[in-house]
C-alpha cells in the first residue's frame, strides 16, 4: 500500500485484530458467566459485566484519543461581516 511504512498497521488490520480480541473474549464469557451464576444475583452479573465493559472502554479511549485542537472561543464578532 503507498504511504504506509513498514511496521505500521492499517485500519483494516486493526479492526481485525480487535474483532478476534473481541470473539475471544465473549466466548469466555458464557462459562465464567455460568460459574458466576451459582453465587451471585443475575442483575448483580448483567452490572458487572456492564461496568466491565465502561472500564475497558474509558481505557480504550485514554489509550487511543488523539491531542485535541486547542478550544477556540467563539463570539458574535466571529460571525460579523464588518
């Protein structure tokens, strides 16, 4: 592919890899799931599962967002056609 140096991983690359990641990890969730349904409430379960999930993501987001462009205010001079 021109542009991509050597090393460095596509899109389409990435998304593959995250899909596989993400196949593997579901499919580990219905015995750990079973096993925790003997102890535990199932919405006690469904609310683990769902913080897990908000934690992966935040962390995902740390990891990955870019620098963000510095804010730039905004004021009714900045639509003025003086």
């Amino acid at each position: 592919m021109i542009g991509i140096k050597k090393g460095q991983r596509t899109r389409f690359e990435l998304g593959f890899i995250f899909a596989i990641v993400s196949a593997i990890y579901f499919s580990l969730n219905v015995p750990v799931s079973k096993i925790l349904l003997e102890n535990m409430s199932a919405y006690w379960l469904a609310s683990l599962l769902y913080f897990g999930a908000g934690i992966g993501t935040y962390f995902f987001h740390k990891l990955t967002r870019k620098k963000s462009l510095p804010i730039q205010t905004v004021t009714h001079h900045t639509f003025c056609m003086d």
